[in-house]
C-alpha cells in the first residue's frame, strides 16, 4: 500500500512544514501555504542523473564542446549564450499573454526548418488552436509535431515513440505527474515534472523549453522553485499594452546574464529590433523638455541609448516623494544627495519623479550623470541639448567617474546621429576616433554647465 502523507507547501516559494501557518517562515509571504496531499510510491523516485563517469582528475578532464544550436532569432541566441545548448533545459518565464507561446512557436517554426524534430507539448491549449496560431505566424513545418496533453507520463510516451530532438513544454503549471496526487501547478507537481524533464534532456540529449508563467508575486509559478534546478532561465518583459518586448536571462549556465534582447510584437508575430536604441529614441520629439536626457547605457556586449526623464514639483504631502520606475530606488537618493549638498539643489520640498523610457531597467552607475542632470534640468527649468548623450558615474563628492565600455557607448550615439557626448574626465587618449563633440567633465557642477540652456 502506497503511504499517504500531507504536508502544507508554500507556493512563493517551497518552504515545507507539517502543520498550517499564516506566514511563511522562510519568505515572509502570508497565507502562501497549502495543504498537499503526497501519494509516494513505495519505490523512491530516481534522482536524476547526469553522468556516471568516474572520479577523476581535474587536469585528465577533456573538455567537450557544447553544440549550440540557433534559433533563427539572433536576439534569443544573444540571450541564451549563442544558442539553445543541446541536452539542457530552458525557462522561459513571463507574465500571461506577453507572448511566450508565440516565441516560442515561432522558434520552433525556425529550428523545424533547419530538418530538427520538435515535439510542441501544449497542455493549455488544443492542437487546432495551436495551428490557427501557427497559421497565422507562418509557421509549418513536417518536422513540427503539436500533442495536447496535460499528463507528464503520456509526454514522456510520446518522446519515445517520436523521438525529437527539441521538447517545448507550454506550460509547466498545467502538467502533471501521476506519481503524486498534488493538483497541477502546485509547487510539488512543477518541481516533480521539472526534475523528471531534466532527467530527460540530460539522458537523452534533448533539448528542453518550458514555459512558465509569473505569478501575481512576481515568481514563476509559485516560484523561484524551479530556478536552482534548470540550466537556463530567461524571462519575457515588457507591458502588454504596448509591442515591446525584452527577453533577459537570469541564470545561464552556457553564457553570460548579461544581455538582453528585444522584440516587437506585430499582428504577424514577434518581429527582431536589431537597433533597439532607435526604437528607444522613436518617440522622442524634437523639442527638448526640462527633465529629458539620453544616456547611454550597457547591455551586455551592446550599447543601448535610452531616454530618462525626471519631474520635480513643490510637494503636497508631509514628507516629499521620491518615486523610480526602472532605477534603483537608492541609487536615486543617493544621486538627491549629492545634488542637494555638491549643487545646492534643495529637494527637501520637492517630488521627485524619475522614469526610464521603454521599460528598461538600469542597474549600472553609468546612468548616474543622466539622472541627475534630469532632476536638475527640471528643478531648474531648462533643458539638456536634445542632440547630447550624458555618460558617467557621481561619486559622494560629486566627481564624475570613469565607466566601462564608454567608446562603445560613444560609439552608438554618434551612429544615430547625436552631435555632443558629455563623458568623465580622462587621464588617457579616447580609443578610437570619433565624428562627434566630446566634452569631458571633472565634476557634476561642470556638467550641468556644459549641456544645459535656458528652455
Ligand atoms: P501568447 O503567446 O499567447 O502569450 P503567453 O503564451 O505568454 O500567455 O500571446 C498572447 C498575446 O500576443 C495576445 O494578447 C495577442 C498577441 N499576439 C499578437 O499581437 N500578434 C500575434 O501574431 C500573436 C500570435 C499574438
Ligand atoms: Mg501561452
């Protein structure tokens, strides 16, 4: 007889406990824990393994290349780390209907083309919606096959009739294993399905997709669960009423976390930006606004002009307001700081609103310098040069500081045309040779010199 046990999990994020509590102990997230009920076998369940190859030296070890395969996407292959690596396991998280499904159809539509077999698992949707999808982002393919089904087991039957070389999983939440009783989408279900799936793409060289969908708290699934156990995680960004896209990856085993990659969604599908600072600078007028700056920010190996905008106004509340939507909240008080003590800017009666145009979120100090000339300008009612990009770090002491790649960053302001670049003070020779006016600045008060002009 197998042995029944329940146990309460919480769905932020897996924390176990025999007994019901109100606020999970382990992330603090209240009335997160449910009661599953588990149906072990009597057989434990195998543990995945990757290889039993013996124990040997570090110095005996030969290193075997990982095959990278491409997605027809160069912006998916610039995040995955040059390609889906063969044998591992992909999540793709994101809100629902931001459009993981179409990218990933589309991908699939892409790899089947080049003679891959796919095997699309779709557990949310039936096969002719699939096709009427499929139909309408041009997919077709006789490598592509669609196989409704919800249960892991029937999947995993398939895999070995069809024997594919890709599995997609759509999505994780809405699969099951028979093994235990617990209802799909429960943190049980998703770590069991996921842990045989990972079997899978390590045993039998396949490569694996799952889609995944953020929760309300802003975790997959009930969540972060599932991150330590995949390869590769990336999420899909981006706000559902407008048709940018960004993919960012998280976790890469196979390349860097560092870039991004963007997308447009079209009525025909997810279109490539391949120069998403002109898709950053669209919606710019020409008239240049109190509060309006361009920076030039780093994305990985690229470099991405984005326009940050501040407002400044006498506050109506007891204390003042500081509010940030794609910087960090501190790094905006600090940046308050050095502007009221270094300038002599007194924010102590003022909101402070400061908004990164595109939905990017900048994490870098290169952005310092933007910022704050955004606060000042509007503070002060004139307005940066609109033909002027701004790069550079604020020291506590209100010196500019050196940033990495600024020739790169220079590089792409001057590709679109921008006339003026405000960068650090050097002690050395700019690499390379550039067609645009460089104007070097010591401290924040020489900057705001430099670019300003009554409005
Ligand atoms: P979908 O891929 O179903 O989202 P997810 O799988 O992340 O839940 O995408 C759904 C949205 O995408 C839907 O609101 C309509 C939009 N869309 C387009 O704008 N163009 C298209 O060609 C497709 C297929 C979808
Ligand atoms: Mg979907």
């Amino acid at each position: 007889m197998a042995k029944v046990k329940t146990k309460w999990v919480c769905q932020n994020c897996g924390y176990e406990t025999a007994k019901y509590i109100g606020k999970c102990p382990d992330c603090g997230a209240w009335g997160t824990l449910t009661e599953e009920v588990e149906v072990k076998n009597s057989q434990p369940l195998k543990s995945v393994v990757i290889d039993e190859s013996p124990v040997c030296l570090i110095n005996e070890i030969e290193i075997t290349e990982s095959i990278k395969l491409p997605t027809g996407f160069e912006e998916l292959d610039r995040v995955l780390g040059g390609g889906l690596v063969q044998g591992s396991l992909v999540l793709l998280a994101g809100d629902p209907g931001i459009g993981k499904s179409t990218l990933v159809l589309q991908t699939a539509g892409n790899i089947c083309a080049k003679g891959k077999k796919l095997l699309y698992v779709c557990a949310e949707e039936s096969g002719s919606q699939v096709k009427l999808r499929a139909q309408r982002l041009n997919v077709n393919s006789d490598n592509l096959y669609v196989y409704s089904q919800t249960n892991l087991e029937a999947v995993i039957t398939q895999i070995n009739n069809i024997k594919p070389e890709i599995l997609v999983i759509d999505s994780i939440q809405s699969i099951y294993t028979s093994n235990i009783t617990s209802s799909s989408g429960s943190v049980s279900q998703i770590r069991e399905c996921t842990n045989a799936l990972m079997d899978m793409a390590k045993n039998k060289n396949i490569t694996v997709i799952v889609i995944g969908h953020v929760t309300k708290e802003g975790n997959i699934a009930g969540p972060k669960v599932l991150e330590h156990m995949v390869d590769t995680v990336i999420y899909f960004e981006g706000d559902k009423y407008k048709s940018q896209r960004l993919l960012r990856s998280i976790k890469n085993r196979f390349g860097s976390t560092n870039e991004i990659g963007v997308f447009n969604m079209a009525d025909s599908g997810l279109e490539e930006v391949t120069n998403p600072s002109e898709l950053f600078m669209k919606e710019r007028t020409d008239n240049a606004t109190p509060g309006s700056v361009i920076i030039a920010t780093n994305e990985g190996t690229r470099a991405l002009l984005v326009e940050v905008q501040a407002l400044v106004g006498a506050t109506s509340y007891p204390s003042p307001r500081r509010v940030s939507t794609g910087v960090e909240f501190n790094r905006l008080l600090q940046i308050i700081a050095v502007l009221e003590k270094r300038i002599g800017i007194n924010l102590s009666k003022h909101d402070v609103y400061v908004n990164v145009i595109g939905g990017i979120e900048i994490d870098e100090p290169a952005a310092d310098l933007g910022i704050a000339l955004a606060i000042a300008t509007c503070f002060r009612d004139v307005v940066v040069d609109p033909d002027c990009v701004i790069i550079g770090e604020i020291s506590l002491s209100g010196e500019i500081r050196n940033v990495s790649n600024l020739e790169k960053r220079i590089y792409e302001a001057q590709k679109l045309g921008f006339k003026k670049a405000i960068i650090p003070k050097l002690n050395k020779k700019l690499n390379g040779n550039f067609d645009i006016e460089i104007i070097q600045v010591p401290r924040l008060m020489n900057a705001i010199s430099a670019c300003c002009s009554k409005k």
